[in-house]
C-alpha cells in the first residue's frame, strides 16, 4: 500500500519519463537544450529570460470513487505485515491531476516541446513498476541535494515503487472556459498546455492496525551493494572484510546472517549507511546471501520484533596452498603425480571440486582439469591424483561449487602462485 511519499514519487515518475524520451527524441533535440521541471506555474521565468522547457504542475487532487475495488486481499498483498490485520480504515484512494505547459522563446518551441511531451505520455498509458522503480532509484541518485532525493533516502525505493504498483495516465480535454478558468486562478501568463489525471494512488494510515499484530516498517534496512574496499579487485575469501553499504542499516540491535547459518553475527562500525563484517571462517566456499536484521529488545509493553533487509548475494573463494609428490614418468614423456592442496575454509563433504592447472610457459599453454571425488567428511587437505600430464611449472587454481580460488601476482604483475613444479 502506498505511503505518504507516493503523490510526490508520481510526479518524479512522470518527470522522469519525460526527461529521459528528451535524451534521445530527434523532434525534441532539435529545439535545443530543454529544462524539465515540476513548478507552480508563477515560478516559471517568462519573457526576455525566459527558455525552452517543459513543467509538470500538480494542481489539484482528488478522491478516486474505485475505493471499493481495493479489497482486502488486494491490502494484504501490498502490506509489510507479520499477520494478518483487519483495517478498520479503507485506504484513502486519490487521482492526481496535472498541468503540462511548455515554453519556448522562439516561434514553435512550445508547440514542438507540448507535442513531443504528448506524444511520449500517449505511448506509455500505463507506468508499471519496474520503470517505477527505475525512476525513483534515479531521482534519488542524480540530485542528492534535492528535497525529494532526501526524501527518498528515508524508505526503500524497491518498497515503494512496489507499492505504488502502476500508473495510470490519461488525458483530461478542458472546454475553453474551464481552461481560462484554470490560469486565472495560476495568476500568470498563459502558455500551451495540456491537462492529464494520474490513478490510482493509495495511501494507508500507519495507525489503521489491529490490536495484537505488530506492523513491520516500510522503511527497514536495506543493502544495496557488498564491497571488498581495501583490494577491490580481489575476491572475496576468509578474513576479507566486507562493506555493507545501503540505507537504514542501523537498529536498536543489528546482526548480520550469511548464508543459512543459524548463528548471527555481530558487524562492527555500524552506521546508517554502511557496516563493516569480517567474513568468518566457518562458511562454506561458494555462493551466499547477506541481510542485514534488526531486533529491538523486548519490554514490557513490546514483543521482540525482528526486520530483515533484501538479501544480497556474494561469492567465498576458497584460498589454497599447493604441493607436489610422488611425481613418476609415464609413456610419451607424461607425468602422474599426487598435489596435496590445503584449504581455507574447509572443503564440505559434498561439495563439487575441480583442480585446474595452467602451465607457466611463454611458448606452452597447456592446461588441465582434474574433477575430485566426493568425500566422507569435511576437509582443509585434499590429495588429488593427476595422470597423463606434460612435465612443467603449472600454476594452480581449484574450484568449489564454482568459486574458484584466486591466483597472485609477483612483482612485475605476472602471476606465479600457487604453483606445482611437475618434473
């Protein structure tokens, strides 16, 4: 269910949209740079300074009768809600209307701009909520000084652009003198314009709750990206200490889950915008979510209430240190030998396991695979037979459940370890 943000997140979508069909329309690059805005009227500079642009003004709101239609499976699909609750108050269901005016100081700019605007509305009749989406991630990106950018920064965009579901948009045609009417009321200079009513727009009372459930806020954590910050170009392995950066990341008590451990941890230099987490070494290698939970200490007159973030997916590369023995010759000058490989972390029972070796040769590059049988138990030492294999310098690199560990240059920026010397 929508919010109290979703009136003005509606006007960013609609002003998004036509800023982003002026980037790469022909018919509209032709009249020059084009301001978009969405301005009371008055505020509009006219006259000798006045300059190609298109304005978007919200200039009444009014109740959508459809308020029947939004049924209460319709709530319950749209509600961030532990249980189900009985609302004793029907959301409040709105259809906004706009005033679309251009401007142009030379002959045609306002007309070329209101068609073109026009234009680009009647092809998407209805906004659904990836583009939604799509727009708010960037109006919070683009101008971070801007009221409504700060406004953002307060609530999950994803949430939000889920909620609000779809835009409708259609043209509303004014008779003469309901247009006059109209922009007497403005108190400025009239210019070309066009009339449009967006729907349908909800927004929920955070107080309309049943006695007994507790309502999970709408604006929870949320992670928007994991980092390695010290060696950004390194995989991420045991001992990488990893930067959660998002919005809202801090709770009255935060904890962070990885992957499907029970155990929770502890992060450290928690702040509302990033934590910080060594990765631990009891985690299998291979691919694994991150949330961010935030529980609140129970007392007397709450429950202990837990919010969980967006899950984000990283990938733990084992390490490895490699060694060589029982190296014999064989037929057609091939070797077989035994590599001993070490890993951190632990290698799992049943996780899958390939030796890959590449030989350190400017005039060869042969390279060899070797799958690894299953194993009965849990293991950091795996000795891997290898059959058939020209002699060499090989360098080697292992793969665990598709995480493959990394390789490490010397100082001249070659690789050269870990590496095997078959003779």
């Amino acid at each position: 269910m929508s919010n109290a943000l979703s009136i003005a997140a509606v006007t960013g979508v609609i002003k998004y949209l036509l800023e982003n069909g002026l980037v790469s329309d022909a018919i509209a690059a032709s009249v020059g740079d084009v301001l978009v805005t969405a301005l009371p009227p008055d505020r509009i500079t006219v006259g000798t300074d006045e300059r190609a642009q298109l304005n978007l003004f919200l200039y009444q709101v009014t109740q959508n009768r459809n308020v029947d239609w939004v049924s209460q499976e319709f709530r319950k699909g749209h509600s961030r809600i532990i249980s189900n609750p009985s609302y004793t108050n029907p959301p409040l269901a709105l259809d906004l209307h706009y005033l679309l005016t251009a401007y142009g100081p030379k002959d045609f700019q306002a007309e070329i701009l209101l068609g073109y605007a026009m234009q680009m509305l009647h092809k998407s009749p209805i906004i659904a909520s990836e583009m939604i989406e799509n727009a708010l991630k960037n109006a919070s990106q683009t101008s971070t000084s801007s009221v409504f950018s700060q406004a953002l920064a307060s609530v999950s965009v994803s949430v939000l652009a889920e909620q609000i579901g779809q835009i409708k948009i259609s043209p509303e045609f004014f008779k003469m003198e309901e247009t006059s009417k109209l922009w007497s009321a403005l108190q400025t200079h009239y210019r070309p314009s066009a009339t449009y009513q967006a729907s349908m727009v909800l927004i929920e009372s955070p107080s309309d709750q049943a006695e007994g459930f507790d309502v999970i806020p709408l604006s929870g954590p949320n992670i928007d990206q994991v980092t390695v910050p010290a060696q950004p170009e390194q995989p991420i392995v045991v001992g990488s200490r990893l930067l959660i950066q998002g919005k809202r990341l801090q709770g009255e008590v935060t904890k962070i889950r990885l992957g499907s451990m029970e155990k929770m941890l502890p992060p450290s230099d928690v702040k509302e915008t990033q934590i910080s987490l060594v990765v631990p070494s009891d985690l299998y290698a291979g691919v694994h979510g991150i949330q961010v939970i935030h529980q609140t200490i129970p007392n007397a007159e709450q429950t202990h209430n837990v919010v969980e973030s967006n899950v984000v997916a990283f990938v733990l590369h084992p390490s490895i240190t490699a060694s060589v023995a029982q190296v014999q010759a064989s037929e057609n000058n091939l070797r077989s030998a035994q590599i001993s490989v070490k890993f951190n972390p632990k290698v799992g029972n049943m996780q899958r396991v390939i030796l890959l070796l590449n030989q350190m040769s400017k005039y060869e590059r042969t390279a060899y695979s070797f799958p690894v049988t299953p194993r009965t138990e849990d293991t950091d030492t795996i000795i891997i037979p290898v059959t058939n294999i020209q002699p060499g310098i090989y360098l080697v690199r292992v793969q665990v459940d598709g995480a493959q560990s990394p390789l490490y240059k010397n100082q001249i920026g070659d690789y050269d370890l870990p590496q095997v010397n078959i003779v």
